[in-house]
C-alpha cells in the first residue's frame, strides 16, 4: 500500500450510496489522502455530463468515463474511443431490428447524452445530468458508448454477435447492455492513462462492484470490491470491504498506510 499513486473509484455502487450520494466520511478520507500526495480518481461506466456533479464535488485528477471510451487527466482530455457516425448509425438500426423499434437507448458523446427513454431519466435518478431526448430518427453524432435495454438474453445474444466490434457488458441492477469500442474498458483506460502520467498500475488502487470493473480490479495492483458487489466481482478482488452504504472506503483508507 505504501507505493500507492492513485485511488480509482467506480461511482454507482461503489463510491456513490444508494441514495446517490457521497458521504461526508468518505469525502474526508479522499480529502485526507489527497493532502498525502495521493491521485484520486473516478472510473465510470456513466458519460462524463451524466457525472458532472460528482466531479464537480471531488474534483478528481482522473476521470474515466464512458466505461473506458474516455479519460481525462488533470483536466485534459488523453484518450477517446469513439464510433464514427455511420458506425453509430449501424448500432442503432441493430439494436432496433434485434429488440424492436421503441426500445430504450442511449448514447453518449463527447459533450452530451441523447436518450428516449419513456421516463425522463432525472425523475429517476436526480443526479442524472442534462440529456437530450431524441427519437434516434437521422441520428447524425459520433458516439462513445451505447446503451440498450434488452428483457431477453437470447436478444441480447444475437445483438452482440451483430455488433461483434463491440465490448458488451450487462450492468447487474437492470436490463441494460452497454456497447463501447473493444478498446474501450475500463483496464484498457487505465493502460492509456499510466503511458501518460507516469505510473504503473501496480500503484492504484481500484474499487468497484459490478460485471464492468472485474478487469480493472484484475488489472491494478490492489483490487477492492464492496461488500454489496456482485458475487463475480467479490470472487476475483484482493478484497472485500464494507458495502457503499456503511462508508467501505473511508474505513478501509483508515486501515492502510498510504
């Protein structure tokens, strides 16, 4: 622990309570650390706009977004791995052939996220960043990440194979599938970020709890999941914490010497 240079922290499930929120006894365990040299870092499957309070409250030196699609280091952007226009097209015309034409999905960019869900999404999650509805109709952007909502794996199965370019993976608390460039996951990320900044990733710390952090906990040098990850996440981590919803992380940063 003692070589530790960055602490990279997933938000929904991990850093973030189920209420959406950062506690006050974690913000000063970041706080504390940061005071010690120590990088912080975020590491979200969420685009960057659908993020922005997050960052905004902790201000962090690393960002990667999009699930791997972006990262940013000290306010710059290092990395980006998007899908050209028509590709985007392709993926949205697939994704409506395999699960039908008023299925939800959204799409980040670089600058916005575009989505047609039946329910504005912040009346859900009030933490949710502005978004842009659209009905994906001549839908003419570059995308980072596209995200489907799929009830039957065997759909979910054939979409994939259509979009065989793609890196697919579920997230745990619902139906969606998230579609990113193969380059685009979240250890790929941290590979970009560590031939920018100048460290290994030996030297960070990562937590995380669902399907989409396993090859990042893999990939760092310590892998921590909280106590409410999914069973495969627990199974393939260094560790596990106390849940997000009784403060893991700032106990676990009391316990360690950085």
């Amino acid at each position: 622990m003692e070589n530790c240079k960055l602490l990279l922290f997933d938000l929904d499930g991990t850093l973030l309570r189920s209420d959406k929120t950062i506690s006050e006894v974690t913000l000063k365990a970041l706080h504390e650390c940061r005071e010690k040299g120590i990088l912080i870092g975020v590491s979200t499957s969420r685009g960057e706009q659908n993020a922005l309070s997050f960052i905004e409250e902790l201000q962090p030196d690393v960002l990667i977004a999009s699930g791997g699609a972006l990262v940013k280091y000290n306010g710059k952007y290092i990395y980006k791995a998007e899908f050209s226009k028509e590709e985007t097209r392709q993926m949205i015309a697939f994704a409506r052939e395999v699960c039908g034409v008023d299925c939800e999905i959204t799409i980040d960019t670089v600058d916005s996220h575009y989505w047609n869900y039946k329910i504005d999404p912040k009346k859900q999650d009030h933490s949710w960043g502005d978004s842009i509805y659209t009905d994906f109709t001549d839908f003419e952007e570059s995308s980072l990440k596209m995200c489907v909502e799929i009830f039957e794996d065997s759909q979910a199965m054939r979409l994939s194979k259509l979009l065989d370019w793609c890196d697919c993976i579920r997230f745990s608390d619902g139906y969606w599938y998230k579609f990113t460039q193969k380059t685009a996951t979240k250890e790929q990320a941290i590979k970009e970020l560590c031939s920018v900044c100048g460290i290994s990733a030996e030297e960070i710390i990562a937590f995380g709890d669902d399907y989409a952090d396993i090859g990042m906990l893999n990939l760092c040098g310590t892998g921590i999941a909280m106590g409410n990850a999914i069973s495969e996440v627990r199974e393939q981590a260094d560790l596990v914490i106390r849940s997000n919803d009784e403060d893991g992380i700032a106990e676990y940063l009391a316990t360690i010497s950085i």
